[in-house]
C-alpha cells in the first residue's frame, strides 16, 4: 500500500456518538457572554463550537478558572454524548486488516479522556499508536496542529505524503489539507458542508469504500 499512515476522526467517524454539538455551543456561548468575552449576537450558526473556543482564547481576556470552567462545559456534553457509542457499521473489519500494517492514529477535538473512554469501551483503544485529543493542539480543527503534531511525531519514519486522513466534517478536511495530508471524507452531510462552503471531495460511505485509497 502507498499509504503508511491513517489519522482517523473519532465523532461520526469512528464511533457513532451522540454529542449534542447544538446544547455545548450554546452552553458555551453564554458562559463567555456573561464572562463579558463574547457578544451575544454572535451567527453561531456559522461556528463549531471550537471555533467560538479559539475566538474566546485567542481574546487574550479568560484567566486558568474560565479557560477550566470552559473546558469543563465542552467535557460534560462529550462524555454524555460518548456514553454507550457503538462503532460504525465496518469500522472494526477495517481495523482488524490495517493493524500492525499501518501506523493509526486519531485526532480529534475532544478531550484525551473522553476520546480514550469512548475507544476503551468499544475494546479498539489497541489498534491506535496515538490518540491526540485537543490538549495536544495550541488551535483545534479546523485549524492543522493536530495533524502537524502527528505528522512530526513520527516524521522519522513516515513523509507527510504518506498519511492519509479521513473524518466525516468539513473541518477534518480544512484542518488536514492546511498540514498538506491528503482527505477522504466519510458519509458526508451535504448541507454542513455547503454551508461551510467546503466540498468534501474524495468520499465513501461505507468503509468497504476506504480501502480503495489505500493502494
């Protein structure tokens, strides 16, 4: 396979979990507002709620208690929404075939503790040489620092042309292609996308599909 490396996406990627992304944003939001470091008519409709997170760090106005404080709001909503996820449908058969074939790895914008309690409980934690979670990202994606971090932790071994990226969000795309990792998008929903004004390009919809881009 040309392909030496896969950095998977975790929510609706991997695991179908059920994180009430609207309820965290909103959460969210009001916190900052009432912190006085957001304004209240904000179009969060065109922000993740990472985005609306890098917006209140980068203001330079949320001392270690809010920054906490945050954090723990985003925490909350990702450890109910991972309680009980169950695989997507072929996720397993595809990792039975690449383990000890490829270097794996997952990048997502969850905290490293939900995202290794959700892959624990599902019994596929093992088949990852790396899981980073947005304590390892200065920026979450749609920024690149995740992938950047992947790709320098193991840039002995594997070129960045090696990896392969996939993630079923326009801001697993954005975020890959800025670290120049080519993208596949898995079962993508039209709408997100076109109003992010992003394409998915390369997709599958079912992982049966994935092995194709791996030759």
């Amino acid at each position: 396979m040309r392909i030496k490396g896969v950095i998977f996406d975790m929510d609706n990627t991997l695991l179908q979990s059920r994180i009430d992304f609207h309820g965290m944003k909103s959460e969210i939001h009001k916190y900052l507002v009432e912190l006085g470091v957001a304004p209240s008519a904000l179009p969060l409709q065109k922000l993740t709620t990472s985005m609306l997170i890098d917006q209140a760090v980068l203001s330079g106005r949320m001392d270690a208690a809010s920054m906490k404080q945050m954090w723990n709001i985003a925490k909350k909503y990702e450890i109910a929404g991972m309680k009980n996820a169950e695989l997507e449908p072929g996720a397993r058969k595809l990792l039975d075939f690449l383990k000890d074939k490829l270097r794996l790895v997952v990048v997502t914008n969850n905290s490293g503790e939900a995202a290794e309690t959700a892959l624990s409980e599902n019994g596929i934690s093992s088949y990852f040489d790396l899981v980073v979670g947005r304590e390892f990202m200065g920026r979450m994606k749609p920024e690149p620092d995740g992938f950047v971090y992947v790709a320098e932790k193991f840039r002995e071994e594997l070129a960045v042309q090696d990896w392969l990226a996939v993630g079923d969000s326009w801001i697993d795309r954005q975020a890959s292609e800025a670290a120049g990792i080519e993208f596949v998008a898995y079962r993508p929903e039209a709408d997100k996308w076109n109003a992010a004004g992003v394409q998915p390009g390369n997709s599958i919809d079912q992982w049966s599909e994935f092995f194709h881009y791996l030759k």
